[in-house]
C-alpha cells in the first residue's frame, strides 16, 4: 500500500509509550480531525490542488460544475490557461462570482453579485455553473442565471494547454484569467466538467499536486 488513509488516527502507543502528535518532527498532508464532517474537499486557504499534468484543452464549450462552501469573500476556484493569452478562469472576489474567458482577442467576464444581503460567503453550500459555448458564456448561481455579451464574436476557441488549477496556483505559474492571487479557503465538492456528450468527475485526490488540500472530508463547520 502505498497512498495514505483517509481517517483519523489517535491515542497510539508504542511499547507502552504515548505518542505525541501535537509536536511531531516533521509533518506532510496531515489535518486535525473534526468532530463532524461533511462529503467535500478542504482548501485551507494557503495552495491548491493540480489536475491533468499533461494540460486540459477548453477550445470551443465546456460546461463547468461544482459545490463550494466558504466564509471567504475573495479566493480563486479555478483556472486554466495557456501560454499565450488564451483561458478561462472562476474566482471569488469582494463576495461576487466571476467568471472570465479568453478566446485569444479579449477577456470577457460573467459576474454574478448576490442581492441585498445574501451572501455567498456564508458557510453554506452554493452550486456553480459555468458555461462556455463559442464566443458566448454565461454564469448560474443557485439557479440564477448571468450571461455576458461578447464584442468577440469571431474569436471562440479558449487553446488552452495547462493543467487544471483549483483554489489557487503555484507562484511561478501564469493565469491569465484570474485576478486574485488568494487561495481559496473552504470546501468543494462535485466538480464535473461536461463537453457535448462527454462528462468528466474530477476526483481531488488524484490530483499530481496537492498543497494545502484535504481530498478526503470537510470540516462540518469552520475552525
């Protein structure tokens, strides 16, 4: 066996010695444990997880979905890009959602801002949908729908070839349609990315790079 066990572990003794695992020396992808826990995936706010090494090719549609749950009012959720101008990006900031796409002749962005005091920040779980079709894409939110013109309309193919970003990205990693630069703090689950017949389950624990993420389980409230 040679991946790690998704539980909690505690009160070990060895030779009739206690163990302390509040100082150990050295520590790699290990959280505290939570008296409840909820199906998801943890971001505690400092990295992000990496899907696809080879690089995740958006071109013309794709039909993004997944769960979020965070008290955070900024933090990226995804973004894939390339090396020259063309990408897609979704992102938490001041609260709103945006989403934001790059055909190769401008970016173009969906924002969805919760009315009155309804904020999306709250702990509670949001479903999210992103929508690209051509030059055109739009942004669900709980069922309510933002859609964006495009001055662009003969440019409609996103040629990305990076891999998948989720919660943030490395330092030394370009995104050209993602503002902020804080890493999400929070939960995710049911992230499927669709393509006409085609759906993709992105399960985070067969990510290539996890920094700061917890695949497994989601602390059932904030701590």
């Amino acid at each position: 066996v040679s991946h790690s066990i998704p539980a909690c572990i505690g009160s070990m003794t060895i030779n009739g010695k206690h163990l302390d695992n509040e100082s150990p020396v050295s520590i790699f992808a290990v959280n505290k444990c939570y008296e409840t826990v909820q199906d998801g995936t943890f971001f505690d706010g400092s990295g992000f997880a990496a899907l696809v090494r080879e690089g995740y090719k958006v071109r013309s549609d794709v039909n993004i979905s997944l769960e979020f749950r965070t008290t955070a009012v900024h933090g990226a959720l995804l973004g894939v890009s390339s090396a020259k101008v063309d990408a897609i990006g979704l992102e938490i900031v001041h609260g709103k959602v945006l989403f934001h796409v790059n055909n190769g002749a401008g970016r173009i962005t969906a924002t969805y801002e919760p009315r009155g005091t309804d904020s999306l920040c709250d702990g509670k779980w949001h479903k999210l949908q992103a929508n690209k079709s051509k030059h055109s894409i739009s942004l669900i939110i709980d069922g309510n729908l933002v859609h964006t013109d495009n001055p662009y309309i003969h440019s409609t193919s996103a040629d990305t070839n990076n891999p998948i970003y989720i919660g943030g990205y490395p330092a030394d990693v370009k995104q050209n349609c993602l503002t902020s630069k804080s890493s999400f703090r929070g939960c995710l689950r049911n992230l499927v990315f669709t393509k006409g017949q085609h759906t993709e389950f992105f399960d985070f624990s067969s990510a290539f790079d996890l920094r700061g993420v917890f695949p497994h389980s989601c602390p059932g409230a904030e701590h």
